[in-house]
C-alpha cells in the first residue's frame, strides 16, 4: 500500500502578515502623500507634512493649505507655517509658468492674505503673517503702479518774488482718495548760533500747500502752489503725491526740488532720486 504524500500547511501568522501587508498598500495608494484630497481634517497634520505640501506642489496644494489656514482646531504654529507655505507655493507655481503674462496665482494669494489681515475673524498672529507675506510678495513682484507726476516751476527766484509749484497728476485708473502735498520743507540755511532758528526761506502762501480729491481715469488734474521767498539761502522743496486705493494698499512717490537763493537771482534744480513707495493689489 502507497503512502500518501505528506501535505504541509503554510502557518497561520503568515497569512495574517500578508493580509495586513495588502491592506497597508491599499491606503497608501488611495491616500498618495500627506494632504492629498484637501481634506486636512482626515489626519494628524505635522510641521513635517505640511512641508511636503511645499516640496511637492501641485494644483490642489493651494486649496489644501487655505483649508489648514481657516482650520480652528489645527495648531496655531501649524497654521502659521501653512500660510507661509501657501505664498512659496503661489510663487513657485507662477514661476514655473513662464510664458504667463500676469502672476494669476500670486494676485489671488495676496487678496485672500489681504482679507485675513483686514478681517476680524483670524488670530493677531495670523494677521501679522498674512502681512508679513504680503510685503515678501510685493517685494518679489513690485506692483503695478497707477500714477504720474511731473512738477515745475514758475517765476524768477530772488529774494522778496513768488513763484508758482506747478504740479500735474495723471493715474490710469479712477482714484477716489489722491492727495498732493508741496510740503516738509528741509532749510539748509546755517546759522553760527545752534539756537537760533533758521530763517525761512520759502515760505507757502496758503498753509498747508495741500490738495486731495479724486482722480478720474486717465484724466490729468492740473495743480497749483504759490511760494513766497523770503531770504538767501539753500533749501529742498518736496512735492509727494499718495494715491490710496483701500485701507491698505496704496502708491507713493516723492520728488525733489533743490532751490538755491542769492541776493541777484537764484535757480533750483531736480534731484535725481525720487523716492516711491506702496502696495497695490
């Protein structure tokens, strides 16, 4: 009689590893990285992984990360680093589109950290990195500026005659609240005695030499400031503009006017640096 061959049974733990291997593949390939979906309630979210969100940035990486941001029951640093994060990754996604004509993204981030740093709803450290942020974008990519102006002069400069502070302002777009100022006037006139004070040089006719309004699109608005000068000497005129386009962006620009004054005439001339300043979304 033929024995039958001896049949071996495989153990019963390495069916229970195997079966917990395919289920462990299973969610990792459902689930991708840390974040995937945009759902950052479905996990324990990590400096770490929120991280990964900024070295592998995709489409849906911004959608994520405003989620962590606006999410009340996540870490106040984790939201913090997620806001930071966010503004990285809509720089380098632009970037990496460079045949786009306008920074489509960046525009879009810079409006949502605006509404987080004027809103009442997010923490003071939230503000204070929505505007730390916003300053990082601007710095990067200046804005577009809106303004024009061009200043002259009018008059013969001597002792004892008025001039005129011509000023002419053009934006391309309709400004509401834009204010012109022929003021912060700088003396050069020395003295020997330290306590003494200067003597005015030019002094405006009607103080302050100010003007605000509203400037229409691409319509030039004609100013005029009368100065009456005074005495010999050496002095910078300012002449600023402001446009302000809401409670936080605006645009600034500053020219200067050097004028030097003697007993037989005088002349001014124009510095060469203008100082300009602002944010405009």
């Amino acid at each position: 009689m033929k024995r039958k061959p001896r049949e071996f049974k495989k153990p019963r733990t390495f069916l229970i590893v195997v079966a917990l291997g395919l289920v462990v593949s299973l969610v990792v390939a459902c689930g991708g990285k840390p974040g995937a979906g945009g759902q950052p309630g479905g996990g324990d979210w990590t400096l770490d992984s929120i991280n990964e969100l900024q070295e592998f940035p995709d489409e849906d990486t911004i959608d994520t990360l405003i989620a962590l941001v606006e999410d009340d029951e996540l870490d106040p640093y984790l939201r913090e680093r997620a806001l930071s994060v966010l503004t990285d990754v809509s720089i380098r996604l632009d970037r990496m589109e460079l045949d786009r004509m306008e920074m489509v993204r960046n525009s879009q981030t810079r409006e949502y950290l605006k509404g987080i740093a004027l809103g009442q709803t997010m923490p003071a450290s939230l503000q204070s990195a929505a505007l730390a942020n916003i300053d990082l974008i601007d710095t990067l990519f200046p804005p577009e500026r809106h303004g024009t102006m061009t200043v002259d002069v009018r008059g013969e400069i001597k002792p004892g005659n008025r001039i005129a502070i011509l000023v002419s302002l053009l934006s391309d777009i309709y400004v509401g609240n834009a204010r012109v100022c022929a003021g912060m006037i700088y003396h050069h006139t020395e003295t020997e005695d330290p306590l003494d004070v200067p003597i005015p040089i030019i002094t405006p006719i009607t103080d302050p030499p100010l003007w605000e309004g509203e400037l229409k699109e691409d319509t030039v608005q004609e100013l005029r400031f009368d100065f009456q000068i005074e005495a010999e000497g050496e002095m910078d005129l300012p002449v600023s503009y402001k446009l302000s386009f809401d409670e936080m962006d605006y645009e600034f620009e500053t020219q200067s006017l050097v004028f030097t004054v003697t007993t037989t005439g005088g002349e001014f001339s124009r510095a060469e640096d203008r100082e300009t300043e602002g944010i405009s979304g």
